[in-house]
C-alpha cells in the first residue's frame, strides 16, 4: 500500500465505489427504457429486449479480458478507459436515432462497465490490507446495493420526467463527474509482469457473448432457428479454442484452481443462485406489473424499489453481525430469504415478498467481492476479480435470459404466440392476467427450489477448513 493511500485512504474507496454504484443504475434503468425506446421507434420484442440485454451481455462477456488487462497494463489506466467508455457510449445512446444505435451504445457502455468493475476491485484490494480492506469492500457492496435500490427509483422517475434519452444523458453526465475526479485520487498499480493474453481473452469474450446471444434469441426464434444454431456452434467451437489456448500458456487468463478452493467456489455459487431470482426478477417483473397491475413507469420504478432498496439496508446490518456470524451463515441466509421470497410470490405480487427476496441479495453484497479476492495474493487480484466478477455476470445474463425463455414457453403454451408476445411486451391482454400470473408462479417455484439447493452447497463448501490465499503459480519453463 502506498503512503498517499495509508494517509487518505478513504477518496480513493468513494470514487471506486461511486463508479460502481452507477452500473446498476444502468442495468435496472435499461430494463425500464426498454418498452420506452420500443415504443418511439416501433421496433420488434427482439430489438427492444435488446435495450437491456445487450448491456449484460458485453459486462458478463468483457470481465475476464478486462481484469487480466487490468493486472498486465494499469488498474488505473483501465478504470479511467472503462469510464470514459461507459459515459460516451450512454451519451450516445441518449442521442441514438434508431433502436439499432441505442443497442449498439447499450453493448459499449457494458465494455466500459466490465472495466470500471474489474479494475476497481483490484485497485480497492492493492491499496488496502487487514480491517481496512474489509470495511472498503464492504463500502463496496453497499455502492452496488445503493444502484440497485435507487436505479428503479431515479430510472421510473427520469423517464416520468423527461423521457428514456434523459434516464441514459444522466447516467451519463454523473460518469463524467467521477471520471474528471478519478485521475486526483486513483494511484496506478499493476500486477505482475506478463504478456496480455489476447488470443485467451478474445477467444473466451467471442465465446460466450455467442453464448447469451443464443440464450437471448432463443426466446423470440426457438431452438431449431439456423441464426441460434449458428450463434450455439460458434459459442461451442470459441470457447473450445480457449480451452485449447489455455492449456499451452504458463499464466492462463483464468487460474481455474480457484475453482477447487472451497472457499472461492462457494462465492461463486451464490451470485449464480441470486441471479436467477433477484437479477432476473428486476427484468421479469416490469412488463408483468404493466400488464397485470396496470402500473406505468414511475409505479413500476417504486414497486421494484420495495425489492432493491433492502439491497442497500441489509449490508450495512450484515458488515456489523458479521463479526458475529461466520460468512458461511450470511450466505446461506442470502439465499434461503431469496427461496422464501420467491416461494411467497407464487401467491401473487407481495410488497412483502419482493422485500425479502431483496433482503437476501443485501446480505450477499456485504461478503461477497472482500471473500473473492482473499482467496489470492494481492498480486493476483485482478485475475480473481476477473473470475469472480466473470461467473458472477455471466450468471445474471444467463439467469435474465433463461428466465425469460421459461417464462415466455410457459405463456406460449398457455395463451398462444401472439397473446404471449403482447404480455411479454407489457400490454394488456383482456382474460390473460391470470394465465401470466400462472406462468410467472411456475417459474418462481423453480426459483425457490433452486435457492434451497443453493444454500446446501454453499453451507458444506465454507463448512470446510479455511486455506491459506492461493500463490501465483511458477512459471512453466
């Protein structure tokens, strides 16, 4: 740790987590512009589903290459490149003509968020150590839980006020800001010397954006469509050109024996498992509420509110109990209230049951980022970040589109193609809203059983003896 750092320790831990907290704001406000945007240029499901979408897609598939970048050429130098790209690519997705730009800036802007969260976790873990370092990420988590409660709030209100260009101008603007500030309080550090693995990094990113592409597409084309077909080949044969890639070089992209450390594997389980209930739900839920509930906008904001904003609550009481409680018992319950919450919303949609499924996302936030880094040498923490943040939102792109492609198979075989696209796009549809509300109880039981099953995994891998932080591993001659 630097000496600047070890006397003003705490702007460098507000920038990093203000950054983060913007992300998802961005998330959540692109799910609520979606119909928006759909509806001024009279665009297809496909392409206004593709407002949110294309966002996850790029943050879930840019994590590895970014955080192994961040590690090779500057934490610092990608945290800036990572914002200036979010804020640019959001300015022109406010300005965009045409839906076909506005997912284009959409799929820039989650680059530029895969770079800003990557880098500024190695950063917070190179520039603090002991207590310091657990209070900062714990900072960390509740950023993250700040976005998450209020981007419903400020995206249904934005959008109220003056529309889904004003929602991304903002967003943007506010980048903008911590970006100006960033170069004043962010010391630079890498980790060490070493080739950038492009060849890794290229072929894995290509990989699994193919990947969730299908997983997306899927819902509109089915699984016979040549286009998902295509995009399932590609996925299979890059990512099988990784493996191959991978096995030849001595510092991989990914130290897959992270994977066997009880530890990192348990942290890794959860966000998966959270992202089939309280990620996907955040998408999920908006057209149903329009449909069924009749709520515009802001009221979808404020209903989605009532699930986020424990989010932000529930960390702050988790990092105070977690002296008290073994991070195994945080997590486990993280996703048995999840399982209950979901459990409670096959009754109908429950103010109560939406806050509790939120309530254990926030306990997973006040853990979660400080344990994934532990686990290896300060010198490795972008790679661990990488991996970490990697499988964390690859879940949630995977999560958001398997469940959206259950849920729209369930309504397609209750109600029919037509009915079920006119639901999925938030319209009313006379005699349906008891079939949709059917459907979504379906899915929602899956949910459920998928958290028990969950917390059972993660309570016998942090059950076992904690290890020591895994080394780097000695270069292969």
């Amino acid at each position: 740790m630097t000496s600047e750092s070890a006397r003003e320790p705490w702007p460098v831990a507000a920038v990093v987590c203000l950054a983060a907290a913007l992300l998802p704001i961005s998330l959540t406000g692109g799910a609520l512009a979606a119909p928006e945007v759909g509806s001024e240029f009279g665009s297809g499901v496909a392409a206004t589903q593709w407002v949110a979408n294309a966002y996850m897609l790029t943050f879930a598939a840019f994590m590895a290459v970014t955080g192994s970048l961040a590690d090779r050429i500057g934490r610092r130098r990608v945290f800036l490149a990572g914002l200036t790209t979010f804020a640019a690519a959001l300015f022109l997705a406010a300005a965009g003509p045409s839906v076909a730009v506005v997912d284009l800036a959409r799929a820039l802007a989650g680059a530029g968020a895969a770079s800003v969260m990557t880098s500024g976790s190695a950063i917070l873990a190179d520039a603090y150590t002991g207590p310091r370092r657990a209070r900062v990420f714990a900072m960390l988590g509740t950023g993250i839980g700040l976005g998450l409660a209020l981007g419903p709030l400020i995206g249904g209100g934005l959008i109220a006020l003056g529309g889904w260009r004003t929602l991304f101008a903002v967003i943007a603007a506010v980048a903008t800001v911590v970006l100006l500030v960033s170069p004043m309080v962010v010391r630079e550090s890498r980790g060490p010397e070493g080739d950038v693995d492009w060849a890794g990094g290229l072929t894995f990113t290509a990989g699994l954006s193919a990947l969730i592409f299908a997983l997306v597409e899927v819902q509109q084309r089915g699984w016979t469509d040549p286009l998902v077909l295509a995009a399932v080949a590609a996925a299979v044969g890059l990512l099988g050109a990784f493996g191959a890639v991978e096995r030849r070089r001595p510092e991989p992209l990914f130290d897959v024996s992270l994977l066997a450390v009880p530890r990192f594997a348990a942290v890794c389980v959860v966000p998966t498992v959270l992202a089939f209930g309280f990620v996907a739900l955040l998408v999920v839920l908006p057209p149903y509420l329009e449909s069924v509930e009749g709520a515009d906008s802001g009221q979808i904001g404020l209903s989605l509110a009532i699930m986020t904003i424990p989010a932000l609550v529930v960390p702050m009481f988790a990092g105070l109990i977690a002296a008290r409680l073994a991070p195994r018992t945080i997590l486990m319950l993280s996703l048995v209230a999840q399982g209950l919450g979901a459990a409670w919303l096959t009754t109908g949609f429950n103010p109560a049951a939406v806050a509790l499924v939120g309530a254990g996302f926030g306990f997973s936030l006040a853990v979660l980022d400080g344990t994934a880094v532990s686990v290896v040498d300060p010198g490795r923490s972008g790679m661990a970040a990488g991996l970490f943040n990697t499988v964390r939102l690859t879940s949630e792109a995977v999560g958001i589109a398997a469940v959206g492609a259950a849920l729209s198979t369930f309504l397609h075989g209750r109600v029919g193609e037509e009915s079920a696209a006119a639901l999925l796009r938030g319209e009313a549809v006379e005699g349906l809203a008891a079939d949709y509300t059917g459907a979504l109880a379906v899915v929602l039981w899956a949910v459920a059983g998928l958290s028990a099953a969950g917390a059972a995994v993660v309570w016998r891998l942090l059950s076992q003896p904690t290890a020591e932080p895994v080394p780097e591993p000695a270069l292969q001659h």
